[in-house]
C-alpha cells in the first residue's frame, strides 16, 4: 500500500510545550495550510506507540499527518520533504529561542496513518 501518513516523533528531552509547538509550527507551513485548508491533509497529536518509562509525559505523543484522498500517495514525498524541511526550521527556531538544545525529531512514513 501506498504511503498517505507521515509520523513525527520527538526525542531526546522532549516536553509537552515542545510538541503542541511543533504540531502548530507544521500547521503554518504554507503548503502544509493550504493542503489542510482543502481538506487533503490532518495533522492530529496521537499516543507513541513506543513510550519509554521515565520520560516525560508529552515525549509520548507523536504528530501525525494523514494525506486524505485519491491523491494522497502522488503527494506524499513532497508532503515528506516538506515536513522534513518544517521540522529542520523549527529546531533552529528553538535553538535561538530557548536556552539548551532542542529534542530531536525522527520523521518516517508511517503506512496507511493507522
């Protein structure tokens, strides 16, 4: 099956602020708005499937877009590039407003979005 999902999972200190911050970050990238606004893409917070005991509350969630429609898989890679350019301009965002360094972020397909 095609990919329509892509997952974004922080890492590494990741807090709560941190995701809802990435998550709304994503949601301003004007293609990603423009997809979102015609109803061909969800950007939805859901449960890691992988949460590690002792870390943080939020580190547990993940971000999860959802390309909708006939279209979804002729658009993913170029959803995916730009999520992956997305994610590299809120880290340096973060880095120059934040004291420390800001938690890594591992960007894969995530299959069907299930």
């Amino acid at each position: 099956m095609a990919n329509t999902a892509i997952r974004v999972r922080l890492t590494q200190g990741a807090s709560e602020s941190d995701i809802g911050a990435l998550k709304a970050w994503l949601e301003r990238e004007r293609k990603l708005e423009a997809l979102r606004t015609s109803g061909g893409l969800e950007i939805q917070e859901r449960a890691g499937a992988q949460d590690s005991p002792g870390s943080p509350m939020g580190a547990g969630m993940d971000i999860v877009l959802v390309l909708i429609g006939a279209a979804a898989p002729k658009l993913f890679d170029e959803v995916f590039e730009q999520v992956k350019s997305g994610v590299r301009a809120w880290r340096e965002n973060r880095r120059s407003v934040e004291r420390g360094e800001p938690p890594e972020v591992d960007v894969e397909p995530a299959g069907d979005g299930g």
